[in-house]
C-alpha cells in the first residue's frame, strides 16, 4: 500500500480540461463563420488587438524547451529519455498558445479579413499548433507518471508542434508585412537559390511596377502608371487580398470599381460620390478618415491626381495626354515623376489647423477642483469623451466617437454646465440637430467644432457665427444651404471649412472663398 500511494497520479483531469480545450478551439471558427466586423462589440475587437502582444509569449516558450531538449541530448547523461524540457514548461507554452488562439479568433472576427484565404490559413495552423503543443503536454505529464516511459513522444511532439508554429508565423508576417517581406531584401547569391528575380539597380526586382515607366509623360497610362501606385503605396496595406478592411480592395481596377460595404469607391465624374476622395479629404483624426492617422497620409500633390482622374471619368486606359490635364495637375504630375515628394503643404495639428506660423495659445489657469469635480460626474454618461486639453489647463475637448447614435439633444443638453470650457466639440455622426449647436453658442473657447453627418441645419449657423475663435467646422454629409454657410464669413478666425455632400451650390462656394481668402474649404469639387 505505502509503494501504491508514492506512485505518480495520473494527470486525467489535466486530460479531460485539455481535450475540451482543443475541441473550443476547433469549434470557435464553425460556429462563429465568416467574420463580420460591423456584427462584433468593440470589445472583442479591443481584446483582439492583444493578439500581436501574447503571442510572442509561446513562441519563446517552445524555443525554451527546444533548447532545453537539445542541451539535454549533448549532456553527459546517459539516460537521454529523461530531462530536458519538463512539464511545467511545456505546460506554460500550451496554455500560452491558447490564449494566443483565442485572442487571434477574436481579431479574426473583429473585421478587415474577409474572404482572405492567408488569414483563415493562419488561424488554422494557429490552432493546429496550440492542439499540438496541449497535446505535447499531456503526453509528457503521462510520462512522467509512467516513470519516464515513451518520454521520446513529447519529444517528438514538440518538435512537430514547432515546425508548425514555423508555418503559422510565416502566415502572421505576410499578413502584417506582406508575403515577399523575408525575401524582398535578399542578396543576390540568396536570390538565386530561391528562383527569385535579380533586383536592380534601384533595389526593385525585375518585373516590379515601376513608380513611372520610362515612357514620356503624356504617354503614360493614367490608372496603370500613376493611380494605382499610388493606391499600392497608400491604401493596398489595409485593402488587398489578405486583409479587405470593409470588404473593400483597392489592388485592381474592377474591385475598386465594386467597392465594399458602403458601395462603389468612386462614381466616374462625379467627386462628391467617390468615397475614395471624400475620404482622404475629412480630418485626419476623423474616424472616417483614410489613411488612420497613425499611417502616411497622401501627399497633395497625390490626391491631385486622385481626384483629377476621378472627374475625369475614372477611365482605367486613358493616358495622361487623352485626359488633357489643367496646370496644377501637370505640377503635380511632375512630382509623381521623380521630383521632391514634398508638397509644401503646411504642417498641420490634430485639428487641421497650421502649425507652423500659429501664435502661441497664452497659457490658461489650471483647472480648479470643482471643475474637475464636474468633468469626473460626466464620466458615467459620457465614458471618455469629456477630458481636459491638457493636465494644466482648464479647458475641455469633447468627441463623440464612442456615442455616436447613443448621444442626442436630451444627453448633450447634460454638458449645458461645463460647455463655456469647450474648446473642441466632435458631435460626428451623432442624433444631434440644431438644438445641441445652440447651446454651443455659449462655448466662447470654441475654436474646433465638427457636426458632419448630422441633423443640423442653416439654424446651427447663426449659432456658430456667435463663437469668434472657432477656426474649423465641419458640416460634412448635412443640410446647410447657401443662404446659411454665408454668415460663416463674418468668423475672422476660420481657416478650415469642410462642406463636402451638403446642399451648398458652387456660386455660393465661390462667393464664400472671396469673403474668406485665408479660409480652406473642401468640397470634393
């Protein structure tokens, strides 16, 4: 009895919780089927986006226990069956790859991978590994309660569940990357060995898409030589085979044409439909705006021709000569060619106002203890949204972001103590209408205020004429008329105005640009 009760327990709860553990795994993709991100809860995509932070966590376990493996088998020992990686090890790198599974799954899930056959291959070696390595660990833990017998199979588990790792982080780089990321710096002797092309002289393989062909200028193909390096260098990252965010592409003609979830990309001839201009065109930390702002932005002279090829009927075989280009497009153009990539644009702050020339704001008195008071009450109703430009100072910034259709007239109406401290108010895409805007005729601070997409109207105007510092207003998507949008003119600090799809005309737009000289206002025209 006293040897019965030293022997090793058998680890059959450990095999119980690890069976029905690659079975979720397995089971999450067939139940949950094709990823939808407009279905999903932020949160999943928030808790998804851990999945690049965890999964390094696995990956240094296994190669921890393949070392270990490995000093084992050129140790002294004779016994080579026991040693090396134990369970305990082997146990953190299958739980750790587990959890890299699931948070994968749920950045899967999360959207911008439709129909991307790269991507649903990764998931599935992904959870192909972690099987193998759960499985790894329960042949190692019935091992050692055997004694050590058929310790060579755990071995033979790990070294398999590694060569699959090996492939499912192949798949995560070309997904991140791009699939030549390994290759594309290659020497030439390395080249050669791979079949791949030689590189030339400018470091681009033979057979690369130039940026412009040798061709003279108005002999080159509109949408071949110029658009669509153009979409490669700025868009293609986000929009190709492997990763459609918005089950948009934007690597071939016919698939921009298509489009995605919100339709067509562009609307030949007419700018103000395209949504691939109309994009590019809204603020940079608009959360509609293209590139994200955390990627390079298209340069001036870029969208230029963007939207001089759109107007121009979106033809993807004209050349540069059949579509007759205006000066300032040639200019551009010239650029494209192999000038200085800089524009000459103004540099420009998370506002869309220029920085470089813009006096310095005097500093404000800190916030006092009540105002903070109030703001930290505002945190229930408004989670996020109301925050302080800064720790010293006592003025507020509010974006709707997160509330959209949640906010409306009754929930701004809430701000109504605190609102004389705004100096930024993004109502984007909210339920907001005239109504809200009126009390913002109180923010005598305001100097940023965006209502695209929403339900005010000429009204909200006469509110916003009151409000002296305002210096950008987006009326992007709403109903302001011309009548309206000329008493923005009577602002002597407006530099930008967005009037992109309202109702405004361009004789009013033309009127407006001759009040405001100093003013940029984008039309999509």
């Amino acid at each position: 009895m006293a040897e019965s009760s030293s022997s090793p327990r058998k680890p059959v709860a450990f095999t119980l919780a690890g069976l029905i553990t690659i079975a979720g795994m397995v089971a999450m993709p067939l139940l949950a089927g094709q990823p939808d991100g407009d279905k999903v809860p932020d949160l999943v995509r928030f808790v998804g986006r851990f999945h690049p932070l965890v999964l390094h966590l696995p990956i240094g376990m296994v190669t921890l226990a393949i070392l270990l493996e490995i000093t084992r088998f050129f140790s002294k020992d004779k016994d080579k069956s026991r040693g090396g990686a134990g369970a305990l090890v082997l146990g953190f790198a299958a739980a750790s790859s587990v959890v890299a599974v699931i948070l994968g799954f749920l950045l899967y899930q999360g959207g911008g991978w439709d129909e991307s056959k790269l991507a649903e291959q990764h998931m599935w070696r992904g959870i192909f590994f972690a099987g193998a390595m759960v499985v790894t660990f329960l042949v190692k833990m019935w091992s050692d309660a055997a004694g050590g017998s058929g310790a060579w199979l755990s071995k033979a588990g790990l070294f398999g569940s590694s060569v699959v790792m090996g492939l499912a982080s192949h798949d995560g780089g070309s997904l991140t990357h791009g699939e030549n990321y390994l290759t594309e710096e290659a020497p030439a002797p390395i080249r050669k060995v791979l079949g791949l092309p030689a590189k030339d002289g400018k470091g681009k393989s033979e057979g690369d898409a130039p940026g412009a062909p040798a061709a003279s200028p108005e002999q080159l193909v509109v949408y071949t030589d110029l658009v669509a390096p153009i979409l490669e260098k700025r868009c293609t990252n986000c929009h190709n085979a492997d990763k459609s965010k918005g089950k948009l592409r934007l690597d071939t003609y016919e698939l921009i044409v298509k489009g995605g979830k919100n339709g067509s990309s562009i609307e030949p001839g007419n700018l103000e439909k395209s949504h691939l201009v109309a994009r590019i065109l809204l603020p940079k930390d608009d959360e509609e705006h293209m590139p994200p702002e955390e990627k390079p932005q298209v340069e001036e002279h870029e969208l230029a021709v963007l939207k001089w090829w759109v107007a121009s009927g979106a033809d993807p075989k004209k050349t540069v000569a059949e579509l007759n280009p205006p000066a300032d497009v040639k200019a551009a153009l010239a650029k494209l060619g192999g000038g200085s990539s800089k524009s000459g644009a103004v540099a420009k702050n998370d506002g869309g106002v220029p920085a470089a020339g813009k006096p310095a704001a005097p500093k404000a008195a800190p916030a006092d203890p009540a105002l903070k008071n109030q703001v930290a009450g505002f945190a229930k109703d408004f989670p996020g949204a109301l925050t302080f430009e800064s720790q010293q100072s006592p003025l507020l910034t509010f974006t709707a972001v997160s509330l959209r259709e949640h906010l409306d007239d009754n929930a701004f109406q809430k701000l109504a103590p605190v609102v004389k401290h705004l100096v930024t108010a993004d109502l984007s895409a909210t339920k907001v209408t005239d109504k809200s805007v009126a009390l913002l005729s109180g923010a005598e601070n305001l100097r940023m205020v965006r209502l695209s997409e929403t339900g005010v109207t000429d009204a909200s105007i006469d509110a916003l004429v009151k409000l002296p510092k305002l210096e950008s207003v987006n009326l992007y998507g709403t109903a302001v008329t011309d009548g309206g949008v000329q008493k923005l003119a009577s602002l002597p600090n407006l530099k930008h105005l967005y009037l992109w799809q309202t109702k405004v005309t361009p004789q009013a737009i033309d009127e407006l640009k001759k009040k405001l000289p100093n003013c940029e206002i984008v039309t999509g025209a």
